[in-house]
C-alpha cells in the first residue's frame, strides 16, 4: 500500500468535476486500498479521489469510532436528502487546520457500487452523513470553504499560500 500526496487547497485541480469509474478494475482495488491507507494515516473519516488528484467517481470513508467500518462508495449518486438541514462544523485534509460551519441536510440516501462492482444503497445521518455529502462535493469539484464568506474563504486561501511558501522554503534549506 503506498501513501499519495493530498492535494492542499488553493490547487486548482481541486475543482475538476470527477467522471464516473468505468470498471471496478484491479487499477480500482489499489487506488482503493492506498486511498484508505492514506486516509488513516491523516487520521481523517473521508478522502475522495479528487484529493489525490484522480477524478474519478469515488470516495472513501470510515465515520465509526473505532476505525473499523470501512466505506466504499463508487459512482455515488444521493438519491434522497432530508429537506432538514443542520449546521455542524467540517474540517478538510485539503485545507488542514481549518474548521467552520456547514449547513448540510441531516440525513441521506446514496446509492453505489462496492468494491466488488455490485450496486448497494447507503442510508447515513448524522457525521456519516455529513461526510458523504462533503466528499460529494469534492467529487464535483466544490471544497467546503466555498461555503463560506468571501472573506473568509479569502483569508483561508492567503493563509494556505503563506504556509505551502514557509513549508517549500523550509525544505528548500
Ligand atoms: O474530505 C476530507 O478531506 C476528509 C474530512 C471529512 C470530513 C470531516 C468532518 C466533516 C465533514 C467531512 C476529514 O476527515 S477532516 C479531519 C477529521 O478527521 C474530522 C474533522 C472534523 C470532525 C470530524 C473529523
Ligand atoms: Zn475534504
């Protein structure tokens, strides 16, 4: 299993919409297995492929716990959301350090193919749910922070830039 870097918001390859997987292939196992290797290793409960700059349909989660309800979930499509809506706070192995308010609907119902290429819906509420509809969005391209305020965003993209310059002129000594 191999680590793949995460793209850092503002890269623009964040905001390319994902086509759908063609084949639930051998290729598809190993990004599958290296995208869960790299998302516990960002001690993170998502990570869609557009964050590891493939922009392919889909996504990886495990919201339990206790680490032990891996979720695969192959060209997604939300089927349902409840009208109801609920602001909690997300947070983004892209924008890392940033933590603000989404209002996203509280439950769902997306359907999928698993990792043997068979369809099976999912039926989420609560984190499980946030966090299907926000790695959702990173398969359209869309990160949270668009979201927010302008300035906001603003000071998050300026804040972002300032830590890649520091992080690159620090590896650069
Ligand atoms: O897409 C990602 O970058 C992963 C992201 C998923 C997510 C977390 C929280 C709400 C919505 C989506 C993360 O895993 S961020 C890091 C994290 O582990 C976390 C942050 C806030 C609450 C719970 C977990
Ligand atoms: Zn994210």
């Amino acid at each position: 299993m191999a680590l793949l870097p995460i793209l850092c918001y503002p890269d623009p390859r964040l905001h390319t919409v994902a086509k759908p997987v063609a084949a639930v292939d051998d290729r598809i196992q190993t990004l599958v297995a290296d995208m869960f290797a790299t998302m516990y290793d960002a001690n993170g409960i998502g990570l869609a492929a557009t964050q590891v700059n493939v922009h392919e349909r889909l996504i990886v989660i495990d919201a339990s716990e206790d680490r032990d309800q891996p979720l695969v979930l192959i060209n997604p499509e939300v089927v349902w959301a409840s009208p109801e809506t609920q602001v909690s706070d997300e947070g983004c192995l892209s924008v890392p350090g940033i933590y603000d308010g989404v209002a996203r609907s509280v439950a769902v119902r997306v359907t999928a193919l698993n990792l043997d290429g068979q369809p099976h819906t999912v039926e989420a509420e609560g984190l499980l749910a946030v966090c299907i509809q926000h790695e959702m969005d990173h398969l359209l391209g869309k990160v949270f922070v668009e979201y927010l305020s302008p300035l906001k965003r603003n000071r998050i993209k300026t804040k972002m830039v300032k830590a890649r310059q520091l992080a690159e002129r620090e590896a650069g000594r």
